[in-house]
C-alpha cells in the first residue's frame, strides 16, 4: 500500500530545509512505497526552490502564483498524489513524523475506512505545552464550529487528515473552499457520501506560531460554513 504525504507550505524558508529532511529520513526508514508533495500556495520566500535544491528521493514540489489559501494547496496536492493513503500535514510537522505511520496502521486496520481524522481532543496530552488561553480558545472555536456545522466529531480543525484515494477522487474536485474552512467541506463532503470516518489521537509535537485570528477567522469560517452546507445540501449525486 503506497503512501502520499502532502505539505501545503506559505513563506516556510524558516523551517522548511529541516522539515523536509526530517520527513524524508523517516519516510525512507519506515515506507518502501511512499511519495512526498510540497506544495507552495505563492510563496515568496523560495520555500519551494529550497526543497527542489534538496533532491530527496521520491519528493515533488508543486508550485504556483498568486497565493490561494491553505485549502487550494491541500487540494491541488492530494489531487496530484498517488498513492492508496493520501494524507496532509503541516509544513513544521507539528504532529511529528511517527503520526504518518499511525495513520496508515489505522487504515490497515479500518479496512473500510475512508477518511482518517487527527483529533487532540482525544489524546490526554494532545495540548500539551499550550498556553491555558490558547487551548480554550481552540476548544471554543472548534465547538462553536462543530455547532454550527452540525456534526460531532471532537477536532475537525486538526491540520493532520488521510484519505484513500477513491476518496480524494470523489471528494476533492468537488470542493470549492480555498482557505481555513476547507477541512469543513471535505468532511462535509464524506458525511453526504456516506463515507466512514475513523478520528485517530493525536498531540502537538512541534509548536509553531498560530496564524489563525480567532474572532476574524471563526466569523469568516461560518460564513463559508453556511454557504457551502446549503450548496452541498442541494447538489444531487
């Protein structure tokens, strides 16, 4: 079973040498059939030419102009990926590298599964090393969302998701979100195709500054929210 792993990345020359050596070294001691996909959503800072100078065995870079949003980058790569897992992460490996091998032991596992979900609500230490604001202002903002989007998984916004690849074929093309409310549209998607949904534990390993603004971003989100719920309640499959 061959494994894609997807990395949106915006103006990442800080991290990213590091990240893509440290993803590369891990994927090569623990895959024999993997692939990598940078991804570079308009970055200016050369992310990409860093990672392409690297040549790391079995590692893309896609790139494009102007930016277009998280949600574009996730999906332009998983759409490019081709592997039977497909899943994304973040450009600092906040959750490690071992997730990926959990990731796919939990599709071996769940054989029928097509969507695997990172959650840190259900791992005991899934916010350690939060700041007691920050990790009430994620649990508040993630509720309110959940809430709003009628649906009761425990950490739909985690940045670490896997897919099969029949289900980023049925799911991606369909979806129209370019930014943070993107991770919505995808499960959205998955919950009206009935897709089965399997939420794995998951911790920050790596803490990276927050570019989500809480009050902008969460009134932005459910904006998006509402619009796209209504359009995929009406389209027929």
């Amino acid at each position: 079973m061959k494994i894609s792993v997807c990395i949106p990345m915006y103006n990442e020359s800080r991290v990213i040498a590091k990240s893509a050596q440290e993803l590369s070294d891990y994927m090569e001691a623990h895959f024999e059939d993997y692939e990598v996909i940078f991804c570079s959503d308009g970055s200016s800072d050369g992310c990409d030419e860093i990672v392409r100078e690297m040549k790391l065995p079995n590692v893309n870079v896609i790139a494009y102009q102007p930016n277009q949003g998280k949600g574009y980058a996730v999906r332009t790569a998983l759409l490019a990926a081709t592997g039977d897992v497909c899943m994304f992460t973040d450009a600092d490996l906040a959750y490690g590298t071992e997730v990926i091998s959990r990731v796919y032991k939990t599709f071996e596992e769940n054989p029928d599964a097509d969507m695997v979900i990172g959650s840190r609500n259900l791992h005991k230490d899934g916010y350690e090393g939060y700041t007691f604001l920050r990790k009430l202002m994620s649990k508040v903002y993630i509720k309110v969302l959940c809430i709003a989007g009628g649906f009761k998984l425990s950490d739909s916004q985690c940045g670490c998701k896997a897919f099969t690849k029949d289900a980023v074929q049925r799911i991606f093309p369909r979806c129209e979100v370019n930014r943070f409310a993107f991770d919505f549209e995808a499960i959205l998607w998955a919950i009206k195709m009935d897709m089965k949904i399997v939420e794995m534990p998951v911790k920050i390993i790596n803490h990276g500054e927050s570019k989500v603004n809480v009050i902008k971003d969460t009134l932005r989100m459910l904006k998006d929210l509402r619009c796209m719920k209504k359009r995929i309640k009406n389209t027929k499959l």
